[in-house]
C-alpha cells in the first residue's frame, strides 16, 4: 500500500509539472519501504525508465519526439549514466545520498525561479554542448538515480532549437534510455553480490506511477501551475533535509 501511494505521488508530479517525479523514488523506496540505499537508487532507476517509456510512446504516437536530438544527446547521455551507475558501485552510499540531497535543492531552486513557458522556440542547435551536457546528466543519473527531466529540457530547448512540448517528449525517450542503462549495471554487479531485488515492487511501482502521471496530467489543466511548481519547490527543499539528516550524518 505504501509503494502504491509512493508511485501515485510520483505520477501526479510527472503529470503536473513534466518533471520532477523520479528525484522522489529514491525517498519513497529508501523511507516508506526502507530499502537499503543502493538498492533504491537501483530500482529508482528502473521505475523511472518503465514510467518513461510508457510515456514515450504515447508522445511517438503524437509525432512529438525530435530523434535526431535523442540520439545526439541520448548516446552521451547513456554512456554518462554507465560511468555514473559503475561510480555509485565503488563509493559509500552515503556520497551518493549527499549528491542527491543537493541535486535535490537544485531542482527546488529551479523549480522555485522558472516561470511557466517561460521556454520558447529554441534557435540554435549546439551539438558539441548538447554531447557535454548528455554526458555530464547521464553521469548524475547513474550515480544518484534520477532521470534527471529538470536538466535535460531546458538543454533540449536552450542548446537544441526544440518547442517547448517536443522537448519535454523527447527528454522521456533519453530518460528511459538513460535509466535502463544505469539499472543494467547496478543489477550486473548487485547480482553477483547476491543482492535480491524487489521485482512485484518495482512492477507495481510502475504501474501506479503510470496512472498518478495520466491524473496529474488532467488536473494540472485545472490548477494554477505557478504556485503548484513553488509549493513541490518548498517540499523538495523539505525532503532534502530529511535525506540529509536521516541518511548523510
């Protein structure tokens, strides 16, 4: 019950604001299920990449997904994450939830400041800074978890030359690419350790989290997005101390 409820939560936010839904399946695997850390950042990574894809193809089936900008940023962005997910193997799993707790603050200042549509029409195509900027989100999204959808579109619309709404559908595709990618490695060398992973879990996680984001997205149509994105803000700095005090020190 309490990962359907996480999953719903999780759902709602990718639906009201495109983002920002993976950065808590790490809280909700590691608070309300009290998974070990590894291993939630582990199948945050897998639970991101199913929500994702799901929603890919419904953007696909809408023509909304720019391939020429999944592959330039999407290939980095892949080899960024096996780096990163081969990094958070090697180091206390603590670091990693100390660079999540600040990738956290990140997205609530970003969330806090950004303005609705304040992103228009891109109109330039940077390819060399849109490899660095796949590279160096990929490498995140490996060691700590998080698709990391609050990077890539503006990067995908600033550096890309994408709309605003090709550019959020296009950042799903490179976050299941990314997040299938980094839960590959984790599984290699958690596997071998004898790490048994939660798989019903994991499934239902998705499936709720599917149908939180198909929620989210109706009633967001509804709800005065500003003050919403300002109030996640708030609860995202929140969550951060908690990770912080509970995990870190």
């Amino acid at each position: 019950m309490l990962a359907l409820l996480g999953a719903i939560v999780i759902g709602l936010s990718l639906g009201l604001f495109g983002s920002g839904g993976s950065i808590l399946t790490v809280p909700v695997l590691l608070y309300l299920l009290h998974m070990p850390a590894q291993l939630a950042i582990a199948s945050s990574l897998l639970i991101v990449a199913g929500i994702s894809l799901f929603g890919s193809v419904r953007n696909g089936l809408q023509r909304l997904i720019s391939w020429r900008h999944v592959l330039w940023f999407g290939i980095p962005g892949m080899l960024g994450t096996y780096g990163g997910a081969w990094l958070g193997t090697l180091v206390d799993a603590r670091w990693q939830l100390l660079v999540f707790s600040l990738l956290m603050l990140v997205a609530a200042v970003m969330m806090w400041h950004s303005k609705v549509g304040e992103l228009g029409n891109g109109k330039a195509f940077k390819p060399v800074k849109i490899i660095i900027d796949g590279l160096i989100v990929g490498v995140v999204t490996g060691f700590v978890g998080v698709g990391g959808g609050f990077l890539i579109v503006p990067a995908l619309v600033l550096l890309g030359g994408l709309s605003m709404p090709v550019g959020v559908a296009t950042s799903l595709v490179i976050i299941a690419m990314k997040s299938f990618v980094g839960f590959a490695k984790y599984y290699w060398v958690m596997a071998a350790q004898g790490v048994v992973f939660d798989w019903g879990t994991i499934g239902l996680m998705i499936v709720a989290g599917i149908a939180g984001s198909y929620v989210g997205g109706a009633v967001g149509k509804r709800l005065p997005k500003q003050q919403l994105q300002r109030a996640f803000a708030i609860f995202l700095v929140l969550m951060a101390a908690v990770v912080i005090y509970q995990s870190v020190l």
